[in-house]
C-alpha cells in the first residue's frame, strides 16, 4: 500500500518533537435524529430512515432535538467545560452527494462547549489534554462506490447513497494541541481516546462502538525539531477506527513525517487515511486546505441558549465519571495503581466489575482477570473483552472454588472447557468430570498405593521427616489426574502413618 | 373574455345556486366577486364545482395570452370541489372556495418548480404547511402559479417558463416574483391567491396589479414547505381582491408551526374583524408616519410623479378619516437596498446548494463519461437561469472567507439599523411616536415587458420601498390608492413585528373610503374595461 520513507521510531525522537491533537466524533443515541423525527437504528435497509428533512428536499426546515442538545451539554460538563449560555448553529457549506442541502448544518465559532480538559494516566505520568470545543452536528450519509476493485470512487462503476445515517446527532470533541507527550505521544492519543469514550459510556448518551463508527477519531499530527520554537505542518488522519490504530496512526506518521523533514523536505498539509491492514497512512484530499466552507449562522434555527438552572441541574445529575470511580473502585478492590493502569488498558475494568457484581469477591475477579484469563488472552493475540468467557462465568467459577467443588488446578481446566464453548462452569464440571474426590474408595485406593510404592518415602516419613509427606500428595494427586483434594489426601496419609 | 355564471350552472344540474349567484348584480359574474361574495353564493346553494368550474373556464380562455399558471390540473380540482360538495362543506369557512399557490409552495403529488429548469418533473412527497392548511380548510387549488425563477426577480421574467402578463396592461410586467399570482388574481383566473415576499414579491406584484398583498411578520407564516430562497427574509401571504379577503386567507394560513424553528409561538392577532372595523372609516387617535426616505422630500428621485401624487391623496384621505399624520424620518431606509442584496444572495447561495442533481429534479450528463462533480456542474449550468447564478456567485463571494466580515457581516449591522428605525418610530416615548409608517409600494408604476431585463440595478430599484419592512421582519400591506397612466399605484402600510392587524385596519379603512367616493370597487375599473374592450371588439 505504502512505499512511505520511515525513520526508526527511537531515532525520531532524537530529532523531534510530536504535536498532536485529536479531533473525535461521537454520534449520539437519541431516538430520533438531529433535525427531524426519522429513527436512528444501526444497520436498517438503506434510506428507509429518511424523511423531506433529513434528505433535503426542497422546503423542509430542520427542528432540533432537545435530547441531543442536552447530551452534548453533559459531555461538555463532565469534561469541565464552559456551557455557552447563548450560540447558534452555522452551515458549513460543501458540495457532496453524502450531504444532502450541500450544507451540513454544524457549529462554527459558537460552540456549545468550550475550554474543557481531560487528564490521562500513561505508564503512571498524567497528562493534561486540553478540550478546546465541543459541539453539535449532523452527520452525512454514506457513499457506497459500486464496481471497481477498491470501493472507492475512483474506479467504481456507480455511486449509491444511505441517507440513513444522514441527520444523526454527532458531537465533535476537538482538543487544543497535546505538548510534551514525547516519545508516549501514541500511547497518550490512545489514553485519550479510551477515556473518552468510557466518559461517553458512562454518560449513556451513545453506545460508542467504534466498529460500527459510532466513535469516530481524527488524529492530527505534527512535528517540530527537538529546541525548536515552531511547530511544523500538520497532517490530519481520518478513518481511524479502533484504540489501537489511534495508537499505531501517530506512531507512523511521526515515522514518515521525520523521514520526510530529514530529506530536507515539507510535509503538506493535507488530509491522510488510515489503513488498518497495514498500519500506514495515505495521502487523501490536499485540496481540503483550500477548502472554503463559507460559514454562515443557520438562519433556519433559533439560537441556544441553555437555561443556567436546567445546565446546573445536569452538572448535580452528571453520574460518577470514571476517574472518580477507578479511584473508590481501586480503594474497594485493593488494586495498585499499576493493576488499575493494566485493567484499563486492557479495557477490563468494567469485566472485573460485572465479576464483583455477579458476586465473586472483588480480589478473586482481580485475580483471575489479572492472572490466568489476561495470560490467555495474550495467548490467544486478543483484547481481554474479546475472550469467549463472561464475567457471569467467571464468578461462577470462582464460587465453584469457594465451594470446594473444584480446587484452582482443576478450574483452569474447568476454563478450558469453558472457552472452548461447552457451556457454564457447573456444566463443563459435570461433562468433563472434574469435580474434586471426596474420601471415596478410588482415592483410598490410590493413597494405599502410594504408601505401598514409597516405602523409602513412608521410612522418612516415620522417621520424623514429615515434609516428605509432600511426595506421596503429589504421587496420589498425580494418579487422581488433579482431581483430588490436597489437604484430604494429606490428612488421609497422616492418619495412616503417624 | 368573463365566464357567465350560467356556464357554471350547465354543470350544477340545475340546482338554482348559480341563478342566485347572478342576480347578485351587473359585476356579479364569479370571477369578478370578492370572497366574501363567493362564500355567500355558496351559503345560497351555490356549488363548489361552479366556482371552480368558472375559474378553469376563464383559466382555459386567457391563461394562454396572461401566462399567469405553471399548472392546472382541472380534473383534480374538479374531483375536490365535487368531494367538498359531498361532504356538504361548502360555504363553510374557505371550505369549497377555490385558489391558487405560488408554484413555490411545495405540494404533494402536485409538480412544484419554483418557476425554474432544475426541478422540472419533480412531485413532492409532501405539503407545506401553507398547502395543507389550505387543503385542510377544504379550499379547491386550481393551480400553480407563475414566479420569477427561484422567487429573485419583480417582473416575473425570470422565470424558466413562460412570460406572464400585467392584466391592466398585456404589455406590462405584472410585478414579480409573485407576478403570477397576481395577474391571475387581478385578471380574474383566481379568487385569491398565495404568494412569497423576500423583499417585496407579495406587495410590489400586488400593487402593480391593483390588488392587497400582505407580507405578514417574520415568523408568523410557516415557512415548511416554501422552497428557500433567503431563509431569514422568506415570507408567505395572502393576495387578494380585497383587504378583507386578504386578512381571510392570511387566517387560514398564519399561526404557530412545529415543523418551522423561527415560526413565532403566539396567537395570531385578529384579521378579518381588524379588516371589518376598518372599513367603517374612523382612524381617529392612529398616528400615521410617512417615510420621508421612501419618495419624500429629497429622496424623491426615481418615483414617479404620478406616484407620489396617488400617495399623497391617499395620505390626505387617511388623515381626513381621523388620523393623525407626520413625516418621520428613517435614515438607515437608505442602506436597505445593497443590504439586501447581500444577505438574500448569501443565503440563497447556500440554500441552493441542495440542486445538484443527485436526487431529484434536472440531472445533466450523467452519461458514465463523466465523473459526480462535472455531473453537479453541467446540472447547475443548465438548470439555473442568469439570475439565480447572478445571485448565487454573489452571495458565494459575499460569504466567502476574508470577505464575510466586510459584506454579509456588515450587512447584518445595516439590518440592525433599520429595525432599530422601525423601533425608534414606534416604540418612541417622546410623543413622536407613530402606529404605522407608511410609503408608496413602488417607485413606480408597472413597467414594459423586457424594459429592466438587462439592467439588473434598475430591476433591484422595483423593491427599494419594500426592502426595508423585509429586513427588520415586520409586516406590511400594499393596498390600491388610485392609477397613474391607467395602471394601479399600491399605498404600503408598515406595522410594528405582530400587529398585522394595523395593517389590515388601516388598509381597511382606506379601501372603504375610496370604495364610496368611486362608488365601485378598485378592480371593477379593470373588469368594466375588459368588458367594454370585448364589446368593442364584438
Ligand atoms: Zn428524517
């Protein structure tokens, strides 16, 4: 895809600093779209969502949705923003078939929300990301490019457009440029991004799926050589659609634009896409600097003005955010900070929680998310969420252990079975057999057998050496396949030797 | 030329209802009656499907030389009539009486193209607010009528389709952009009609044809369903024979609209009973202001003599019904004109935007030789006339980045200017206070067919006295005050934002009086004179 000149990352920053800022789309869970009453399901037949409204028909007028504007108001309080107490929507002017009015009606220099921040934790350093401007639009629709190898317009036989999507709700989040992140400017774009969308989660005002682009991510880019006073050109890379290519996007475009300024060269501001494939960045539309959007306020709307008292009570009713949460969940759970970091960027926090909440002891959900199943899930090349294990089953497990029904060894196994897909812990316990011996007559039988085949270990043993004992447990738990108990089968061989 | 009401007797099987309707009087054929009038034929047993028939009729002799439609479809209209006749309707409230849209209103199943190349074939799958209320009403839409493309224009020959003629005068413009309305109102192919006033296209077309066109407050119309043309401007009202007729249609049309932001969340204030109590002629304690920068002393230039003579009799016939008069002066008046035409254009630009041939109407080349942006571009270069693109490169400059503040934000300052003159003029607490302003409705009287067409300044000049009333939002009314050269002069009458019904009183007051000195009303000169040309013709 790429033949992009690269510099080793490590070297890069011997050289240059990074700027980043990030721009994030979140499109809203209302009901009903953003102008119009059309519904805003995910994953209907193309344009059956769509009304004179939100297809642009010739005279139809847009009506805000109250829901939308009062979402977009809590996000921007729990960033800490300021909520303007009067603004208005502006039309950004472009033609393309995806917009409907050849405007898509936005915000321009009265946003909703200003001056917010956001602190991220990165490998126990903070890092403070300026919010510059949060606002309310409305997204497009989408082009599907027919015929042609790539799907995208250039080559495709024809063009179909879902209108569908066109008119949802979108907040856009817009950061100020993030200074001194260095050498974690990656991991910082991706902290960011990961806060905000458990920020965005736990608000509930949209279910933030990035698969399904109902996160959308800008990253901008730029670079300035180290001691440098002034920033270089900056790149915008659209397209980037999970937490990890967010991560991977400025690690590569610090590595191109570095080879690119060590040639000597400009970087060109332009407008880049991400290519998940392959981790690379292409060049897209440059003309887009060019680009005049001929802001006007939209005078088909009546300008917002939040009433101080309902933007008070939103600020009482916000819920706990989720720093505030890992903080007393830290506290509940006993977990250093360094476990906490793990948890959440490995996107487990909520596991662990829904683990405690299905009853498991907070330090059993901690120790096995932690322990075996992050061991598996790194096994397996997958995020921890993605293992086929819920916390559900998780807890049932570890109530299985607590029970005595099973012992740790055997719930490893009990896993197994688990993620192989055979069903809830007691099930695969019942089908596998794995559940642990009691003083039946085949664990007698294999305690006698022990002793009968150890006669050097029993002499030690009754010799004084009681620590010897250990040998014919691990003999007898070998013959019984793990399923025994360690301490029935030793308290079985005191009794018979001492 | 008139349609004889036992034309529209021949299909009302012989029920007697039209028979009544003529012996009304001499005048009293149904396309010369007022509303007023028709709604009480139809009270006496007269049919729906006999008004309408009678205006197709008429539509059918003299649309072809008046070119005052876009479309009729007489089947349907007869269809509504005779369904609003079924359901025993008719003669209540508009039920039963017949109209005609501005083919800017949008409305379902029904061809709507604002009067340009580029939505040709398109069928709305909706109706305006406007449209529905009328259809709610029970009213009968005989047709569409012929505009100025896209609403920029005031003779209406800006329009993709056809010319449409003054029926004062077949070689004279009929005003525009409204110019079909109006000609199919004044010459008898409607009872009454919608229009659209951006910066006069209801008032000026109104006066130029001799009837009553209201440009109500901003907001108080819905603008659902009406195809933008400057959105902070755009205003649909009533135009009609009379005042009263006027403030019945404007009833059945104006009030709050969910469906529209900027539609205002108030009552509407009574119409038709301001009109009624008007017409009995006391205008005593009203304060009425004259322009001073609309024709007056030292801003005389470019009207006509004549004009400004009809004015100024119906300014003393105000004065003589009881009112009190004083010139007031409104100096940012003077700035309306080059403010307007930057803020109507900028908004226009981006309010057709939407014309791309991507889903419906005109779609040119789209031949798989040519990619999407050269199919938008040959669309819009073959769809919109010189006009329209005149506008639309003016306001794209005028938005355009580097540029905004000087033109569209300066203009915006100017719009704060004049409302703060209408507010200075009838908010003020020193005892010159004013309840109405008032000018004449145009510089001048209707002008020949092709005579501005290539002289766009001069065309803008058609609105300079209506501009301002537009800009600031508040209503206004042109009413007929007398001819000039054998062609209408319209008096306007400017209120403060929601008190239409000022203008409608006073309006009122002043057709009453000019009514009883003449002894007929102001269209029957022009319905006299066609008959006797028929006459002379015979
Ligand atoms: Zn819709």
């Amino acid at each position: 895809m790429s033949a992009d000149k690269l510099v080793d990352y490590d070297e890069v920053l011997t050289r240059y600093e990074p700027l980043i800022g990030l721009e994030t789309h979140v499109e809203l869970g209302t009901a009903s779209k953003m102008f119009c009453g059309c519904s805003t399901v995910f994953g209907a037949e193309p344009n059956t969502q769509t009304c004179p409204v939100c297809l642009g028909l010739p005279g139809a007028l847009p009506v805000a949705n109250e829901a939308a504007i009062e979402a977009t108001i809590r996000i921007g309080l729990a960033l800490g923003c300021r909520i303007a107490t009067w603004c208005r929507f502006a039309r950004k002017n472009y033609f393309y078939p995806d917009i409907p009015k050849g405007f898509q009606t936005s915000q321009y220099d009265e946003p909703l929300c200003t001056a917010g921040h956001l602190d991220v934790e990165v490998d126990g350093e903070t890092y403070r990301v300026e919010i510059e401007r949060v606002h309310l639009e409305e997204d497009t629709g989408k082009n599907l490019h027919v015929g042609g190898a790539t799907g995208r317009i250039h080559g495709a036989d024809h063009s179909l457009v879902d209108y569908n999507r066109a008119g949802i709700p979108l907040v856009e989040i817009v950061t100020r440029p993030i200074p001194g992140a260095g050498a974690k400017a990656p991991e910082v774009a991706r902290a960011y991004v990961t806060e905000l969308r458990e920020i965005v989660k736990t608000l509930g005002v949209s279910d933030v799926k990035m698969e399904q682009g109902s996160l959308r991510c800008d990253v901008n880019l730029s670079l300035a050589p180290v001691g440098g006073l002034e920033w270089g050109t900056r790149t915008e890379t659209k397209n980037v659609n999970s937490l990890r290519s967010v991560e991977r996007s400025v690690r590569y475009e610090m590595r191109r634009q570095a080879a690119v300024l060590d040639d000597g060269l400009r970087i060109v501001q332009e407008t880049r896409h991400f290519h998940e494939d392959t981790g690379s960045t292409s060049s897209g539309r440059s003309k887009e600097e060019a680009t005049d959007y001929r802001y006007f306020p939209e005078p088909d709307l009546v300008p917002l003005a939040p009433d101080e008292e309902w933007v008070a009570k939103l600020a009482a009713t916000l819920p706990e955010l989720p720093a505030a949460r890992r903080v007393r969940l830290s506290e509940e759970w006993g977990l250093s900070a360094t476990e906490m970091a793990w948890l959440l960027n490995a996107g487990a926090l909520d596991l662990v929680g829904d683990t405690v909440a299905a009853g498991a002891p907070p330090a059993d959900a901690r120790k096995w998310w932690l322990g075996e199943l992050a061991r598996r899930a790194n096994d397996a090349g997958v995020e921890l969420p993605e293992l086929a294990v819920t916390p559900g089953q998780v807890a049932e497990l570890v109530g299985l252990v607590a029970a005595g029904t099973i012992n740790d060894q055997l719930a490893r196994q009990v896993l197994d079975g688990v993620l192989a897909g055979e069903g809830d812990p007691a099930a695969v316990v019942e089908s596998r057999g794995l559940a642990v011996m009691g003083e039946s007559d085949e664990l007698v039988a294999a305690v006698d057998a022990a002793i009968a085949g150890a006669p050097d270990v029993v002499a030690k043993v009754q010799g004084g050496k009681v620590q010897a004992l250990g040998a014919l447990v691990g003999a007898v738990m070998k013959t019984t396949r793990g399923k025994a108990d360690a301490a029935t089968v030793k308290r079985m061989l005191e009794e018979r030797l001492l | 030329m008139s349609s004889p009401v036992n034309d529209a007797r021949a299909s009302s099987a012989g029920d007697g209802g039209a028979e009544r309707v003529r012996s009304r009087g001499e005048d009293s054929t149904v396309t010369s009656m007022t509303v007023t009038e028709l709604q009480a034929a139809l009270k006496d047993g007269a049919t729906s499907v006999d008004l309408t028939r009678a205006y197709l009729d008429r539509i059918a002799a003299d649309d072809g030389t008046l070119g005052a439609y876009l479309h009729v479809d007489p089947e349907t209209a007869l269809e509504t009539a005779a369904a609003v006749d079924a359901a025993g309707r008719a003669g209540t409230g508009l039920a039963g009486l017949p109209v005609a849209l501005k083919d800017v209103v949008v409305t379902e199943g029904v061809p709507t193209t604002s009067g340009s190349k580029i939505l040709q074939g398109w069928l709305p799958p909706y109706d305006a607010t406007v449209a529905a209320r009328l259809k709610g009403a029970g009213t009968v839409l005989l047709g569409k009528t012929n505009m100025d493309e896209f609403a920029m224009g005031s003779s209406t020959e800006n329009s993709a389709y056809r010319v449409t003629r003054n029926p004062w005068n077949p070689e004279r413009i009929p005003g525009g952009s409204s110019g079909g309305s109006s000609a199919a109102v004044a010459g008898g192919l409607a009872p009454w009609a919608i229009g659209t006033d951006t910066g006069g296209s209801i008032r000026q077309p109104a006066a130029l044809t001799g009837l009553v066109g209201h440009k109500p407050t901003y907001g108080s119309v819905s603008r659902y369903g009406l195809i933008a043309f400057s959105s902070s401007l755009d205003q649909a009202g009533p135009m009609a024979r009379t005042v009263l007729d006027a403030a019945l249609l404007h009833e059945a049309i104006g009030g709050h609209d969910p469906l529209d932001s900027t539609s205002i969340d108030v009552p509407l204030p009574v119409l038709a009973e301001s009109a009624r109590r008007g017409a009995a002629g006391d205008l005593s304690g009203l304060t009425v202001g004259v322009v001073r920068e609309l024709g007056g002393d030292g801003h005389a230039e470019g009207y006509e003599t004549g004009v400004l003579a009809r004015f100024a009799e119906a300014v003393a016939l105000l004065e003589s019904l009881g009112a009190e008069v004083r010139e007031v002066s409104c100096p940012a008046f003077d700035l309306a004109l080059p403010a307007y035409y930057l803020i109507a254009p900028s908004e226009a630009s981006s309010n057709l935007a939407r014309f791309d041939g991507v889903r419906y109407g005109l779609r040119v080349g789209d031949d798989g030789t040519r990619d999407l942006d050269e199919v938008m571009a040959l669309t819009r270069e073959q769809g919109f006339g010189p006009e329209v693109k005149r506008r639309i490169i003016l306001g794209t400059y005028a938005l355009s980045s580097g540029y905004y503040e000087a033109y569209y934000g300066q203009a915006q300052k100017v719009r704060t200017l004049i409302s703060r003159d209408f507010n200075a003029a009838f908010d003020s607490a020193d005892g010159s206070r004013v309840d109405v302003l008032v000018s004449p409705t145009t510089p001048t009287v209707a002008f020949p067919l092709g005579a501005r067409v290539d002289d766009p300044i001069a065309m803008y000049a058609a609105d300079l006295c209506t501009l301002p009333a537009s800009l600031a939002g508040v209503p206004a009314i042109s009413v007929p005050c007398g001819l000039s050269d054998g062609l209408p002069v319209g008096l306007q009458i400017m209120a403060p934002a929601l008190a239409d019904d000022r203008c409608y009183r006073v309006a009122a007051a002043l057709e009453a009086a000019q009514d009883a000195a003449r002894g007929f009303r102001f269209l029957d000169q022009l319905t006299r004179r066609t008959a006797d040309a028929t006459e002379g013709a015979a």
